[in-house]
C-alpha cells in the first residue's frame, strides 16, 4: 500500500470512527436506562466492538472517549462512561489485532468493561459521585450494560459476516 493509500485508509477509519461517535451520543439516550448510580449504555459497548473490528484499537479507544466526554459535557452520561467504555474498547481492538476473531473481540470488551471498568469505577465514583458502593456493585452494573452490547455486536457482525460471504459467491 502506497503512502497516499494508507493516509486514505486512515482518514476514512476517522471519519467512521467519528460518525460512531455521533451515533452513540445521538441514539444512546434511546437505548439507555438507570442502573444503580449510573447509567446503562448498551449501545457503547457494541459500537466499541464495531469500532474494533472495522477499525482498530486507537479508533475504537478513541471514539469511546470521544462519546464518554461529549455526554458528559451534555450531561446525559456518567463519569463512570470513561473507564467502561475505554478500557473495554482498548482490549477489545487489542485481543482482535492479535486474534482476528470476532469472540475475542466481544471478550475483550466485557472483561475490559465490566471487571476492569467496573473496578477503576469504584475510585471515580467514591471521590466524585459520593457513592460508597463496594468496588464489585460497579462490576455489577457494568456487566448488564456491557453483555446486553456484546450479544447485540456479536449477532450484528456475525450476520454481517454471512451477508458478505453470500454476496461474494455471487
């Protein structure tokens, strides 16, 4: 791939990314409902995989903490939205990059969100939230939000996977 190819590549990767962004500010308040002291956004964690999977792990991170800060700034998120989604996007890009595979993908996100999210969760949300919650009541939350997104992006990708395959024997 030439130098001009590989700069194209990377802008159209942006753009996507970015139009991810909008779609997970624009329609998660369509798909959100009240966890606990926090909000679950579904919707996130199956763009993360999208984003993984289409793009790239510096994509999908990047997107996540772009949607996370713009929520936020609207005040239709929660501070708990960045350590979720962006170390749930961070693994899910890495495990696919090494793997290839959709399943690692969708794993990456739910360990990254909901265990490791769902513990960093539990400092922000004692020093900035108030909120005395045991570290694992996060992990709780998270896991909800987290696997409702996984099952969504899995069927999605795998029936985009069928779709393509289809339409290639043609």
């Amino acid at each position: 791939m030439t130098s001009v190819d590989e700069k194209s590549l990377a802008l159209r990767k942006w753009i996507f990314a970015g139009l991810m962004v909008a779609a997970g500010v624009l329609l998660s308040p369509m798909f959100s409902f009240p966890l606990g002291v926090t909000k679950a956004f579904p919707l996130q964690h199956m763009i993360n995989i999208f984003l993984a999977v289409l793009c790239g792990t510096r994509y999908g991170t990047a997107a996540a903490f772009g949607t996370s800060l713009i929520r936020n700034l609207l005040g239709t998120g929660s501070l708990l939205a960045f350590p979720g989604s962006m170390v749930g996007a961070f693994l899910s890009g890495y495990l696919y990059s090494h793997t290839h595979k959709l399943w690692a993908a969708v794993i990456g996100e739910f360990v990254g969100t909901s265990i490791i999210g769902g513990l960093l969760s539990y400092p922000i949300a004692a020093l900035f939230m108030g909120s005395a919650k045991g570290a694992f009541f996060y992990v709780s939350l998270f896991v909800v939000s987290c696997g409702a997104g996984c099952v969504i992006a899995f069927v999605v990708l795998k029936g985009m996977k069928v779709i393509q395959t289809e339409f290639s024997k043609m």
